[in-house]
C-alpha cells in the first residue's frame, strides 16, 4: 500500500528538462511514465537490464510510448545466441502468451541490443557491465549527464561469484566498475541475510550487500530496491529502521523522485 506493487522502472531526466528522456527497464511500474508526461507522447530511450517478466511487462500498458507519436528506443543486452532483439522479446509477447507483439505498438519503436561498454542515449553516456544473476544474460548500467552518476544494479547473484569478504557475495570487479563514486546506485536488496541460505538460488543480492556495495565502492546514496514481491509495508519499515542509521541509504517505494542535483558537491553542480 505505501511502498508500492509495481516492478521495476526508472525514468531519468534531464535538469530542468519537463520529461524524462530515459527509461531503465520496463516493468509494470513503466504504466506511471506515462502520468509523469501529462498526456504528452515518450520520445526516447529504454534499456532493458534483462528479459525476466518482471523487467518488461509493462511495455504493452505503456500508454505514452504506445501512441502514434510516441518515439521509444528499446536496447537490450546482446544475446547470446545472437537472437534479434525484437524477436527475444517476442518470445514472451506475442499469441498466444500476449495478444500483440512489439511491432505491434504503436509509435515509432525501435528494438536493438547492446553489448557491455559505453553508449550515448539521449545525451547521457550509459555504461553497460554484464553482472551475475539467473537466467539470461543481465546488465547493471551507469548513466551520467557529465554532473551526477546514477548506477542501476536491480538484479544482481554477487555470491554467484563467491561469498566475498563478508559472505554476502563478492565486490566484483563490474559491480565496482558501475557504482563506483556514483551519486545513486540503485540496488537489488530482494533478500535479507537470514533469507540467503534458502533463497540464494533465486539470483538475486541480499539488502546488507548493496549496503556495503555503497560504501565499498564510495556512493553517496543507496537506494535499496527491487523488493521480495511478498514484502509487506511493515517489513519495508523494518528494513528502512535496519538501516535507517546509515547515512545515504533508503527503501525504494515507488513514485520516489530523487534530484540528484541535491545529492552531488556543489563543484560539480
Ligand atoms: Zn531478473
Ligand atoms: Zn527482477
């Protein structure tokens, strides 16, 4: 009721600018892009961190962007197997799973993939790390507009890769790589330490980790993100009170708009 159902989707703007021009991943909460444009049609990026049902089922209710006049560049990482992006997303949207598929929307979109580097989108440079999680291949991204850093890591295995230092999973080198001094880094906290020993092959990073990821890597906030779906209000308090102490760290609800202008130095403003 008050941290919200929806899955996950960021939407970033530019300063001062009245939209957002780039959307991480496209989960139902994709639906409240379209209130924040006021009737206005998306004209823009989105980039996919993977395919799992949670990160794009929101792309056929995306009421701004499915419109005549709607502009939407969808990236997704580079498969594996070389599979054309639109065809991998069809996969799960089209008949009989879906009653249209993503040539079916309406607007000028566009489906391409991505592989691990930079990129420019819609003038932010993104940089795209492949991180540990289950099932597909999965990208975290750092996005900056040359002031602030906003590092987007919401599924993410680290003891995939080992138990680390603190046996919550290793910093690895991507994961460093993409939250490193970063202004925001919004990060998976799907399970609580207790949680880890049943529940680690579910893929994802446990709420202490993207705590200490934060302060390995010197970000100035963490958001912890992507909630356990059967998370209650009251749990979230308990998480937020857990780590309320710590300067910088907050439970993702959703509708949170975050200005990073107050968040970075003043020398970089
Ligand atoms: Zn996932
Ligand atoms: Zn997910």
């Amino acid at each position: 009721m008050r941290y919200g159902g929806n899955t996950s989707c960021v939407a970033i703007a530019h300063d001062s600018a009245p939209a957002p021009a780039l959307i991480l991943d496209g989960g139902t909460g994709l639906r409240e892009v379209s209130r924040l444009l006021g009737g206005e049609p998306f004209s823009g990026t989105m980039l996919l961190t993977h395919l799992h049902w949670d990160h794009v089922h929101g792309l056929p209710f995306f009421r701004a962007g499915d419109r005549d006049d709607a502009r939407v560049s969808l990236l997704l990482p580079a498969q594996p197997d070389g599979a054309d992006a639109a065809e991998v997303l069809a996969r799960g949207m089209s008949p009989p799973h879906f009653p249209i598929t993503p040539h079916d929307l309406r607007g000028r979109w566009t489906f391409g993939t991505l592989d691990e580097g930079s990129a420019n989108a819609e003038g932010f440079t993104v940089q795209a790390r492949e991180i540990p999680h289950k099932g597909g291949r999965t990208f975290g991204y750092r996005v900056s507009d040359g002031h602030s850093v906003v590092a987007y890591l919401p599924d993410h295995c680290p003891t995939e890769l080992g138990p680390g230092p603190d046996g919550w999973g290793e910093y690895h080198e991507a994961a460093l790589a993409l939250a490193a001094g970063a202004d925001l880094l919004v990060h998976d906290a799907f399970l609580l330490l207790e949680e880890m020993p049943a529940l680690a092959a579910y893929g994802h990073a446990a709420a202490d980790y993207a705590v200490a990821l934060g302060r390995v890597a010197g970000c100035r906030r963490v958001l912890l993100a992507h909630h356990k779906p059967d998370r209650t209000d009251a749990d979230l308090d308990l998480l937020a009170a857990r780590f309320g102490s710590m300067p910088g760290v907050a439970v993702a609800a959703e509708g949170m708009t975050i200005d990073l202008m107050s968040v970075v130095p003043e020398a970089r403003r």
